[in-house]
C-alpha cells in the first residue's frame, strides 16, 4: 500500500482534467476543428493505460480489462455512427449534436480515475477498489475512442454544411 502522491498520479490526473476540458466545446455546442474530436480519446487513453499498467500490487486479468475495452469501443462506435453530425469541409469544422454523452463519459472517467488514485491515499484497502475503477476508466476511454473513430470514418462523406462562425 502506498501512502504518497506521485508524478505518475499527476499525470492521471492531468489527462482525465484534459479529457474533461476537450469535451467542453463539444457540450455547449459550438463548432470544433475536424481533428479536435479525437482530443478527448486521446487524453483518455493516456491515462487509462498509465492508470492500468500502475494499478496496485495486482493488475486487473488481460481478459476483464479487455472486455471492458471491446465493450467500450461498440458502444462508442454505435453512439458515434448514430450521431447528427454536421460538417463544414470549407473549414474542416465539426457541429456535434448538444448531447452531453461525451462530456458525461468524459466527467465519469475522471471520478472513475480521482477514486483510483485517492482510495490508496486515504489508507484504505485500495488494490480492489482501484482495479475495477481501472477497469471503468478503459471502458470510458475506449467509448470515446470508438466514438471518435466513427464520427471520423463519417466525416469523408457527410454533405457539406455551412457553418457559422469560427472556432
């Protein structure tokens, strides 16, 4: 059990607050550049890797946690290919729908990351508690991943649509 805050900690966090912060614009509904919708994914898996390689004293069995990818990945993939995507080429500018999907999943991976980190910390039996919270955090990241992909596969043959406004 460790007792102390570390760099590796740091940097969990920080890709859960940067997954958090990408996933903004997108919830109010503002135009987003094209390459912005893999951001949130990105600092996701990050962290979700960082968070599983370091997990405790046990890391989680290959066979849960990639389930909970794979799970993850569908989901996302089906809630990306179902979204009303709009898209301006001229200015390869994405509108998303004002859904609050991935800014939800986004807020959820970051509880599911601050728990993992913080049970050890308090002085609890944090080795379980943190191996299923790793196990939550890859499915958030492989949903926002298997959305992104989607939504980019998408891209290439939406109909152009003109968008106010800038980024």
């Amino acid at each position: 059990m460790r007792n102390s805050f570390n760099f590796n900690d740091l940097l969990i966090l920080l890709g859960a607050a940067g997954c958090v912060w990408a996933t903004v614009r997108e919830a109010r509904g503002r135009a987003i550049p094209q390459l912005h919708v893999i951001v949130p994914s990105l600092f996701a898996t990050l962290s979700a890797l960082i968070l599983l390689l370091l997990s405790a004293a046990a890391p989680p069995q290959p066979t849960n946690w990639e389930i909970a990818l794979l799970v993850g990945l569908l989901v996302g993939a089906v809630r990306g290919t179902w979204m009303c995507v709009r898209v301006d080429h001229q200015w390869n500018l994405v509108l998303l729908p004002r859904t609050k999907d991935g800014w939800t999943i986004a807020l959820g991976f970051a509880l599911l990351v601050t728990i993992a980190i913080a049970t050890p910390l308090a002085g609890g039996a944090g080795a379980p508690y943190q191996v299923v919270m790793a196990i939550g955090a890859v499915f958030c990241a492989g949903f926002l991943v298997g959305r992104a992909g989607a939504i980019l596969i998408r891209l290439r043959v939406l109909p152009h649509f003109q968008l106010r406004g800038g980024y």
